[in-house]
C-alpha cells in the first residue's frame, strides 16, 4: 500500500514541479521582454483621408499641385509633431521635351520631430517621398508611389503624439522627413543614364537633405541634423525609409543597398506578426531616397515592393489599388521595427 502510493505521487510531484517551472520561466521571458509600448495600430480612416487627399491628383516635383500637398502634409502633422520644418532648395533638372535644355526647380523636403520623450542626444531618421511621376500622356496619382509611405509617417507621428504623456521614453527620437523630387523629371526613371552629358536626375530632395548634414563625431555615426532643422543637432543612428507599400499581396524586395542588420531586425519583427514570407525573389540593387544616406555610412534600409509593378509609373496608380491591410501590416512592423531601435540603438552596432 505504502509503495503504491510513493509511487502514485512521484509522477504527480514531477508533473506540478514541471508546471510551476514552466510558469517561472514564461513570466521571467515575459517581463525580459523589452517594451515598445502599446500595439499600435494604423488608423486605417486617418490613412484613408490622407491618401485620398493626398492622390486626387497628380503633384510633380516643382508643380503647384505639389506645393499644394506639402502645405496639407504639414498641416496635418503639425499637431502631433514638435516641431515642423520646410527645406528649400532649388536645382537644375533637365527638360523632358528637349533634352539638351535645362530649368530651375524650387522644391520642399518636410522635416518633422515626433513628440515622444527621449534620453540622449541622437535620433531614428525615418523618411517617404511625396512627389508622383510625370508621364509622357495622362496623370500618375501616385496612390502607392509616394502615397501610401507618406500617410504611414503621417500615421507614425499620430500615434507617437497619442502615447508622448506615456511611460515609452527611448533612447534616441523619432525623426521624420517627406522628400521632394525624388522621381525623375525624364520619363524614365533612370534615362539621365543614356545621356553622358546630362546629370543625376531623381533623388533630388534626399541627395539635397543629406548633403546638408552636419558632421559631428556621434557615438554611432559622423552624421548630425544640421541646425537649421534640428536646434539640438541629434546624431543620426540610422535611416529607414518607406516607400511603395501599399499593394495589394505586398511582398518586400531584398535591396542590396540596404544594411544587413537592419534588414535581420526587420525581417524577425515581421516573420513573428505576420504569416506571409516578408521577402520575394533575389537581392536587387535598388535606387532609392536611401542612397545618399548609405554613401555617408549613414546605416540604412529602403523598405520597399517592387515587385508589384503592374500600376508602377502609369496611370493606374490609384487609390483602388492600394490595400490598407496591407499598408497596415508593414505599418505595424514598422512601428516596432523603428521604437526598438531608438530603444537600443546599440542592437545596430553589437555584430
Ligand atoms: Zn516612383
């Protein structure tokens, strides 16, 4: 009798000791766990507003329509940013129709600081392009090429207003930029290349924004915002930037330009939210607003679709194409992907 039960209570004994130290251990992992704040969400009616106003029409760099989308962009963030800033520059482009002549264009990279509290004196750069692509005969609206990454900053610093009061208090900041011209002003993207004797033509806001960066010796990089956006000169840690993100089936491209531990960071934060594989096909060399920041060691990843290409640069490029399930899902890595960044900027650096 006495063994039956020494040996009735032994499986019982390993089995609660085997519970409680699961228990332990998951609550240990959890509160290891570091925390980026509450699950943010898109504010899918907020984006859908935005983008709708934003593509009604098409806006090129130098147009009015343009000038018209800037000012709705800083009013629509001025209210959840610290502070907004205008950068004007003006540069030769070349004249689509006749080649061999040039103009002068004004454009306006938009420059806005989240309001979240932060620790030291350095910052996550995260930017869009908000221009749209001039073409040969009818409009490009530009609804997923520069809409939908311009309504996910407009929607970032959204939300980083609504949780500024909370305990969420980062290392670095959270800064933002929209730029100007980066399309183009040739018909195709990159036709600059078959005339020797002409220039770079696109990027012209990000080349200009990055150019104007003030050297300083950071502890992650040699690159400050230069005074005249920034008053407190905020070393820059690292550069993401969005664009084309709204297709419906997004499946991201593997930018050869991009820097590999972000792109791990960003790639884990998106296999554990999402079910969907995050990269399709090979690495591909990509051009973007990211590369003026990579050619100043400025550590970068340009998070973007360029697979889906069936409304790219036409006149299909319009809201009804743009899937905001979609937009959200890359949003929300997102959101994690840049808060633990400016939470342990080290992470970037430990490899
Ligand atoms: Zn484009």
């Amino acid at each position: 009798m006495k063994s039956t039960l020494k040996y009735t209570l032994i499986p019982i004994i390993i089995v609660i000791t085997i519970i409680i130290g699961t228990f332990v251990f998951y609550n240990r992992l959890k509160s290891s766990r570091p925390k980026y704040g509450p699950d943010y969400k898109l504010d899918t009616e907020f984006s859908l507003e935005a983008l709708k106003t934003i593509s009604q029409d098409s806006h090129e760099f130098g147009s009015t329509n343009q000038l018209s989308v800037k000012n709705y962009i800083i009013e629509s963030i001025s209210p959840f940013s610290k502070g907004t800033v205008e950068q004007t520059f003006t540069t030769r482009v070349p004249v689509a129709e006749a080649l061999d002549t040039h103009r002068f264009v004004t454009g306006y990279n938009i420059f806005a600081k989240s309001k979240l509290k932060h620790k030291k004196n350095c910052t996550i750069l995260i930017g869009s392009h908000y221009d749209t692509k001039k073409l040969p005969k009818g409009k490009c609206l530009g609804a997923n090429d520069s809409g939908s990454s311009s309504v996910l900053l407009m929607d970032y610093l959204r939300y980083l207003d609504s949780i500024s009061n909370s305990d969420i208090n980062p290392e670095c900041s959270l800064s933002f930029v929209w730029f100007d011209g980066e399309e183009a002003v040739l018909f195709g993207w990159n036709e600059w290349k078959n005339y020797p004797d002409t220039y770079q033509d696109n990027t012209y806001g990000s080349r200009y924004f990055a150019a104007h960066l003030e050297s300083c010796t950071g502890k992650y990089s040699r690159y400050c915002l230069p005074e005249e956006i920034s008053s407190t000169r905020e070393e820059i840690v690292a550069f993401i930037l969005f664009d084309m993100v709204g297709s419906y089936n997004l499946r991201l491209s593997r930018d050869l330009n991009s820097d590999l531990g972000l792109q791990d960071i960003f790639a884990s934060i998106w296999n554990s939210k999402n079910q969907t594989k995050i990269y399709k096909g090979s690495y591909v060399d990509i051009e973007d607003d990211h590369i003026p920041f990579v050619k100043k060691r400025i550590k970068s990843i340009d998070i973007i679709d360029l697979n889906n290409l069936d409304h790219w640069h036409n006149d299909q490029d319009n809201i009804e194409y743009v899937s905001i399930q979609d937009l959200s899902r890359v949003a929300e890595s997102g959101m994690e992907f840049i808060l633990r960044l400016a939470s342990k900027p080290q992470i970037l650096y430990s490899k």
